[in-house]
C-alpha cells in the first residue's frame, strides 16, 4: 500500500537535481482556496520558526521510462498555492537582477529550477493542474507571463477574474507590503529571506501503489484520533508541577477551559497565545536578568510553535500564581467569545465584532476588561471602543490593510501606548490609532464596488446583514445570524444568478434576446457586486428562476423570494425587470451607506 514515507522540506520537493512531475488528477476538485487560505499559509509560515509543518500529501506514482510522475492525491492546494507563491518571488526578485551578486544570481536561477522540469535548455511546468475552470490554462499563463516556463501562452478569457490569477497577485501585494516595511533592508534580502522560510517548510511525503490505496489512505487520515495538543502538554506539566496540589489545581484547569471554551481547541490556544501577548511585559519581568538583556526572555510573541515554551517556564516558576491569574482572566475571555452568562451593554456589539473575524483584538479587549477599574473604564467607553473596532475589521477586512500579519503587533503596540490614559481618552487613543493604520476611504469606497463577494464572502455577508440590522424596523426585525446545523439560514443571494450556464429569459433580460455572450460579460462584471446581491432564507428555492419568479415566489402561502420583508429588498421588489443599470444604481445606494456606516 504505502511504498514510500519521508518528511521533506519543501526545496526537496521541488529539489533542482530531480525530475519529479506533479499532476493533479481530472477527477479531483479544482483550486479552491482563498484569502483567508492563502493569508493563514503565509502567516503561519513567517511568523513561526524554521521547519513550519505544513501537513501531508498523497501521490500515486505514474512514472515512465525517464521521468518520476507523481499524480497527488490529497495536498493540491497546498502545491498549486506554494507554485504561486514562489513565481511571486521570482518574478519580484528579477526586477533586482541588476543589483545582485553572483551568488544571488545563482540562487535566482535555481529558484526558476525549482519550479520546472527541465529538457536541455527548455522549461517546462513541473506541477500539472486539473483541466476545471481553466486552472491549469490560468497556471501556464502565470508561469509563461513571468518568465518561468520557456512556451508563450496567451492570456486566457477572464483570466484576472479567477482564483488562480487572484493568488498571483495577492502574493505580489503581500511581498511588496514586506519590502515596503523593512526600509533600513536591502529588498533583495528580504525576498531571498521569506523564500528560504518557505523551502525550509516541511511537508510528510506519502507515496501509494495505486489511487485505490491513496483514497484508502486519505479517508484513514481524515478519521484519525485527535493528537495530542499543546494543551493537553501544557496540563500535564502543570500536573507534574504541582504534587500534593494536583487535583485542585486540574479543577482549577478544566475551570479555565470551560469558560473559555470546552469544546473549542482553537479558541482555548487562542486564549493562551493572546494572554501572555496582551501581559507579556508583566509576565516577562520574573526573567529578566543582568546578563540576559533581552526585553522578553520568555519569547517576543507566544506562537504556535512558542507556546509550550513559554507555559513551561511560568508553569515551573510558579505553578499556582500562573494558574490563579488565567482563572483570572479566562472570565473575561468568556465574556469576549460570548460563553458568559452575563449580558452587557457591550455584549450585542462583541456579537459582531466575532462575526466580521475581530478575534486579533481580543489581545486588546482582554487587557481592557481585566484592567477597566484601574483604566477608569465604564462600559459605554468599552462598547464604543468595541464599535471602532468593528469599523476597523470591516475596513480592513474589505481592503486587505493592514495585512493580517500585522494585527498581532498592532493590538499589542496598542495596549503599550494607552497605559497614560483614562475612560474616554483611552477610547480616542484607540481610534486614532486604529484609524492611523486603516485603508483610506477611497482605497475602502472602489473595494465595495468591485467583485466583492467573490473575494470576500464573509464579509459580504456582513454587510449585508449590517445594513439590514441599521434599517429594518421593530416590527420586520429578523435574526439573520441564526443557524440551522452549522449553516446559516439566511444566506446571500445573488439576484442575476451567478452559474456559467446563464438561464435565457435572464439572458433576455440582461443584454438582449439572444446575446449570451454579452450576458456572459455582464455576469461577469457584475454578479458579484453589491448591487446584485440580497439575502434570503430560501436561495436553494430561487436559484436560476427568472426574476418574476424569484421576486414573487411563495410557499403555504409565505412569501420566500424577495417580498420577504427585508429591507434589503425594497427596491429589488418594486422593479419589474432587473438590469445592469439597476444594478450599479443599487450598488451606488448601498456603498454610499456603507461609507456613512463604517466612517471613523
């Protein structure tokens, strides 16, 4: 079954002196991943140590005579997302050819080796894509366009509209911002700096005898036990510390990880990164010593790969002060993730900062709560503090600044630079701050126009639901959030459907009997933007209905499509017919409450 297991850094994979070819089977699913996918990998990598553990791959062996083909299995993602990135590299490093030593040029070279088989002096692609939404049409592009792969390929038909052209140029932004950052760096080093961070990444090469033995293998996997975690490591060392006191203090544990969380393993590491970061000054200080000049002995930043380090050392120094003061804290963290039984004024708006993903400011808050009598802190300061904070993630989440990379540092800078301040002046302080770093408006404004559900479904959706909390009244309020399951109920609908396979009184509609190219373009133009999306309960219902249909659909008697009451919907309803022009007008009216909404 398995013929073959090694852990392997990634310039190994990609090694220059091998001939390996990878190939993603037809049968599998195309790229999927997105911003958030690409950011975690990014993050994940560059903030950790050297040797990140990126997971697994499965191959199947399909060599010939000559070559080692690989088809992967499971792992694509990773592959096509690593290919992306690294052709970003190149591609940026190049611009700096003519300020390079010969070492660095030979380092250039050899990263265009590792991106490609080689036949004499051609390049050919090394990582083959499956045939689905033009992905691997998308992927020669990239790779001929920046000098990677010796054939010419023309651009394809609404190559910048699609994931993999999306991938390329978002790992472009994240490596310019990088230089952008490090003024007093030469630029050439710090590209050369986050590539070898990536090829040192590590992934556990599995090659199988047959894709039988390879989807057997990838299902044994996915319904594995669950490891062992930091946490459960960070407890035993606890309970190994404490003797005599080893019962009480593991109720004290399980204390801590019920109000944070039982179930939950990644709020509760969350919770201990985000503690020792938001009082890393304080719990620093127990380890300063004259000959160890460092500001933060313990770490600079408590990191997955930091974390069992850090508990270690305050866990050894003293077991129960560490554990009183997580108790401690741990309340208060309850209250951020909404596992407290108490209700505060501030509580609605903690509700929405999770929802728009404004965990990284739980660093902040936590500080906040725990601090809020010495801080002179009432709770009207506390809910406004946590509605900036909301416009903060919003605009930032919308424009993509500041990069997620950086929230970290930002939220714990914050915290260093309120401690001369009180009640409201905290509150401005945060502002400005926040406010310093943020997107302009009209950085923020051409994003709300643009394509944003495509790029940012999450988001979206919370915008959305945003206008319709702000404008809906009492009487036709409706709880968009709630689940059923693990899904949303209420769920975005796009009113010009969004399928390739445009239906044809929709063609008819939107660019003219019989034009479906026309329509095609249209489509995609506009599908994604606000204009065109609504929210509905029943989109399963709806889907490529014509818009009489949707606009008017019912069931036992209950109107389901857009004469649901939403206010979201009253100038969808009173339409007749729905067009390009209704499109980008409604788009006009909801951007311009938007800008009004999230303005500081």
């Amino acid at each position: 079954m398995i013929k073959h297991l090694d852990q392997m850094k990634v310039s190994q994979i990609f090694s220059i002196n091998g001939n390996s070819v990878y190939s993603i089977p037809k049968y599998q699913r195309e790229y999927t991943w997105g911003y958030s996918e690409w950011s975690t990998l990014f993050n994940d990598v560059m903030e950790n140590e050297e040797g990140y553990f990126l997971g697994s791959f499965i191959c199947v062996n399909t060599s010939s005579l000559g070559t080692n083909n690989l088809e992967i299995i499971d792992g694509q993602q990773r592959f096509t997302t690593l290919m992306l990135l690294f052709t970003a590299l190149y591609t940026k490093l190049k611009q700096y050819e003519d300020k390079m030593d010969e070492d660095e040029k030979h380092d250039l070279i050899n990263l265009r080796y590792e991106l490609t088989n080689r036949d004499k002096k051609e390049f050919r692609q090394r990582l083959i894509l499956q045939k689905q939404n033009s992905n691997d049409e998308d992927f020669s592009y990239v790779l001929s366009s920046n000098g990677i792969i010796s054939e010419t390929k023309t651009e394809p038909y609404w190559f910048g509209n699609r994931r993999i052209a999306r991938a390329f140029r978002y790992f472009a932004k994240l490596i310019n911002d990088k230089i952008e950052e490090d003024k007093n760096t030469r630029p050439i080093d710090d590209l050369f700096s986050i590539k070898d961070k990536f090829e040192k990444a590590v992934l556990v090469g599995i090659e199988v005898d047959s894709a039988k033995s390879a989807y057997m293998l990838f299902e044994s996997l996915n319904n594995r036990g669950v490891p062992l975690s930091a946490i459960d490591l960070m407890k035993n060392t606890l309970i190994r510390f404490a003797g005599d006191e080893a019962d009480s203090c593991y109720n004290q544990w399980k204390s801590i990880l019920t109000n944070i969380g039982p179930d939950d393993y990644s709020v509760q590491e969350r919770f201990f990164r985000q503690y020792y970061n938001a009082f890393r000054s304080e719990l620093n200080n127990p380890f300063k010593t004259p000959e160890d000049k460092r500001e933060y002995p313990l770490a600079n930043l408590a990191t997955r790969t930091t974390l069992l380090d850090i508990y270690e050392a305050l866990i050894k120094r003293d077991h129960q002060k560490i554990l009183m003061d997580l108790h401690e804290k741990s309340y208060y963290y309850a209250i951020l993730v909404n596992n407290s039984d108490k209700e505060f004024v501030y509580t609605p708006a903690l509700r929405n900062l999770a929802r728009i993903g404004g965990a990284p400011s739980y660093i902040l808050l936590l500080y906040l709560l725990s601090n809020q009598k010495a801080l002179d802190l009432q709770d009207e300061q506390i809910n406004r503090i946590v509605k900036t904070l909301i416009t903060f993630f919003v605009r930032r989440n919308v424009t993509d600044v500041p990069p997620t990379r950086k929230l970290i540092l930002l939220f714990i800078d914050i915290v260093g630079k309120i401690h001369d301040y009180t009640g409201n002046g905290i509150a401005d302080s945060i502002l400005e701050q926040l406010k310093a770093v943020s997107a302009p408006d009209t950085q923020f404004e051409e994003k709300l126009r643009g394509p944003i559900y495509e790029e940012l479904t999450d988001a979206t959706r919370f915008i959305l639901c945003s206008i319709e909390e702000k404008y809906s009244t009492k009487e036709i309020h409706t709880d968009l959030w709630i689940r059923n399951n693990k899904q949303y109920v209420w769920t975005i609908e796009h009113i010009f459907p969004e399928g390739e396979n445009i239906p044809d009184p929709w063609v008819t509609m939107i660019a003219g009997e019989g034009k479906r190219d026309l329509a095609n373009e249209y489509r995609q133009k506009y599908v994604h933007t606000l204009g065109n999306l609504t929210i509905t309960g029943y989109n399963s219902n709806l889907s490529n209905m014509s818009f009489e249909e949707k606009r008017d659909r019912k069931k036992d008697g209950k109107d389901i499509g857009y004469r649901n009451g939403l206010y979201l919907n009253q100038d969808v309803v009173s339409e007749d017919n729905w067009t390009i022009d209704r499109i980008t007008a409604r788009t006009d009216k909801l951007v311009k409450m938007l800008l009004e909404m999230y303005s500081w």
